[in-house]
C-alpha cells in the first residue's frame, strides 16, 4: 500500500510591520518597530494575540488570500507584500494539519490607521520588543520576519515602504536604527545615503518646525529600477 | 454560509544546483550552472522533464519530505538545502489543488554521482542555459531559484557549498562568473576575497597539474558565523 499522502488546510499569515517615529504629528512617540496584531475570538487560542491571517478559500491564490484577509482583519493599506515562509509542522495546529503560507507586509506610517468595522476590532499596533506571546506558532513566524527584514534592509531599498514619501535625512537614519537596532554615525550615514545616488531632493523643507527646517527627500524608485537592471546593488 | 475553505495536497519541488568546472578529474569539462532533472513516469506532463518531487505524507514535515524525495529521486548528498517560495495558484495542477513547497538546495562537484537504483532511473544534470520546458510550472519554480541564487551568492557565503571543500581562487572566481554571468578582473576578485578574512590557506597545493600549482584554500565557517553574531556582512 502507498504511504498515505497528507491532505492540509492552508492559511495565510500576515507579518506586518510598521515604524513609529516621532514625526511632527506624533512629536513625543518614541521611535520604535511596530506589529500589527490581532486579538483571537475563537478557539483554539481564544483570547491570544495572533498574526492577522485566515484560512484559503477554495479557488483563491496565496497572495490574493492574504491581502483579503490584511483588509478585513485591519484595513491597513500596504506598501509592500512578500511571501516570507511556508511553516507546516505537522501537529503547528490542533486542528489538523494546516499550512501556514506566511508573508512579511510592510505600511507607511499615515496607513497605521486601522479600519474600524473589520472582524478583528482587537486588531493592534504593538511595538515588536513587547509582543506578548502569540497563539499557534506565530512567535517564530514573527522571529523569521523580523530575521529578513534586517537582512533586506541594507541591500533592497525596502525601508523607503515604512517612510512617509517624503522624509528627511533624520528619519531615514532612525528609521534604520529601529530595525537595526544600532547607532549610526549622522555624517557617515548620510554620506552613504547620498552616495547611492537614489535619493532625490524634492526642494521643499519639512514645515511645522521652530528652525533650520530639513530637506524632505523621495527614493528614486524609477532610477533604481533601472539601474538594478544593470547589475547595480542597493548597500546601506 | 461561509466561503468554501480550501483544501490542498502538498508537494515538494527541489531545484538542485551543481557547478560543473574543469576541474582537475574533468579538464576538459565546460564552465557551466547545472540542474538536477528528472523525467516524469506518470501522467500528468509524462515523460516530460521535472524538478524532483513529490508529495508531503501524512505527519511528516516539509523540509523532511524534501530531503526524502531527494534521496529516493535521485541520491544526491546536499552541502545547503533552504525553503525558496510556495507556489499556489489554484489551477497549478490538472489533479486539483496541490501547494507546491518549493526548495533550492546546493551540491558539490563530487557529489554529483546520481544513485543508480533510484525511482527516478531517469534523473540528470542538465545544463541551466538549456533546460527544456518543465512540467507543471517548474519553469517558474526554476526561474525563481536562480534569482535567488544570484541575488544571494554576493551576500552570503552559499558559494562555498558549491565547490570542493577545498578549492583554488581561480575556481572560485569561476563559481561566481558562471552564476552571476559576468567576467570578473582576476586581481580585484582575488583582493576582493581575500579581504573577507574568510579564507584560509590550507598550505598544500593543488596536485596533478604541470607547473606552478596553485594554493588551495578552505572557506572558514566557524569564524563566519562568529562574526555574523557581531553585525559582520559577507560582500563580494
């Protein structure tokens, strides 16, 4: 007799990220690295803090699957969506066998907003070095996500999706300071920064501040794109 | 009533990369990026080339299923096997609903002897640049391992796993130009290299070639993965 093939549920879940950084709307928040999650109704792990994310519908693709479930548990909108990881241990849910098709999301901060009458009206921003501990195998699914975005950041310009379109210098650096979890040197990183040649000066300064307003910069998405397609790295 | 859930079987798919070399037992081999193939038995796509696969059994894990299908597929010994992508789009498969779990997985030179009393009597290495179109949607599969082959080959030191443990800089420069498809100035790849730190030079030298041998060297996992933990990058 043929071993017995294993027949699974498939479910999404959804890392997402966001940055908190005391920009002028929000001046006193600290800056730190923000997730986005959900509280559970149901068993199993009722009342635990989950990632955002549900079952697969019949005829559905992974990726449609998650930004379907991303706008009905929260209505974040996001800037950036990539498959993280498939995590299928067999015995990861009491349930039986599910897979967990999992993705890394990342949302500018004027998208933090949560939508109010989704399913999840526990849905919440928690700062990731508080996280409590999350139902299924969510914590690792978290660790793996936190893991490629700190491998990412310094050679895809994937950071620019956690900023407002137009940042300062400032912000970038703190910006890579909460991911990384160090200190830069202000001169050293913006002569980097620049280097890279992707940074374009929109000519306007930020408003709204006592003096000496910054320079409000975009990521020249466009450049890079064609660049990369000569062989060009992002390093930062 | 609620949306039909989907229902999958599960499968792995392995994109199994090897370097052929002209390497001192086949001096007069081409330079070229291989993939490891096996033709298909059974319908669907019967007799048509396939990534080696198959599908999850009942309660076991999916890098497990992927290491056993290797075995029974083909034989190969991995130096590096990690998860690349879940393809799951609905109709993926004529049989119904199959996620496919896709991984790449690294091969030295010397372990490119495939097993002869395997199931799939029919598995070889076939050139990259000339890989006929594959069953189902390997094409893809296959396409999404080389891009992350190349993209991480400059960043992490996976290269290695590919050669013999012991090597010459002139193989490795070969390494990279087969898989990058780019013609590298041999001073600044071997400066380059050396830089790392990584290196060590084992002493002996290569045997069995006429004059002037070259120095072998072995790459140093272990202080690798110290200086990782301390915010270290691999760049070449």
């Amino acid at each position: 007799m043929a071993p017995e093939r294993a027949t699974a549920q498939v479910a999404v879940d959804c890392v997402v990220f966001g940055v908190q950084l005391a920009l002028p709307d929000h001046p006193d928040a600290d800056d730190r690295l923000m997730v986005l999650l959900v509280e559970r109704g149901p068993a199993p792990f009722a009342g635990r803090m989950a990632l955002p994310g549900g079952f697969v519908l019949a005829g559905e693709g992974l990726k449609a699957a998650a930004e379907r479930e991303l706008v009905e548990e929260t209505g974040v909108k996001l800037t950036y969506l990539e498959q993280l990881y498939t995590f299928g241990a067999p015995a990861r849910d009491p349930r039986g066998r599910v897979l967990s098709v999992a993705w890394m999301a990342l949302v500018r901060p004027s998208a933090h907003q949560l939508a109010p009458d989704t399913d999840a009206a526990d849905a919440r921003w928690v700062p990731v070095a508080e996280a409590p501990p999350l139902a299924f195998d969510h914590d690792t699914i978290l660790a793996t996500a936190l893991e490629r975005l700190r491998g990412k950041v310094r050679w895809q310009p994937i950071g620019f999706d956690l900023l407002p379109p137009r940042f300062t210098l400032t912000w970038l650096q703190r910006l890579y300071e909460v991911i990384l979890e160090q200190t830069f040197d202000k001169r050293n990183f913006r002569r980097k920064v620049l280097k890279t040649g992707l940074l374009v000066d929109t000519g306007d300064r930020l408003t709204g501040v006592p003096h000496k307003p910054p320079a409000l910069y975009a990521f020249d998405r466009d450049r890079y794109e064609r660049l990369q397609t000569s062989g060009f790295s992002f390093e930062l």
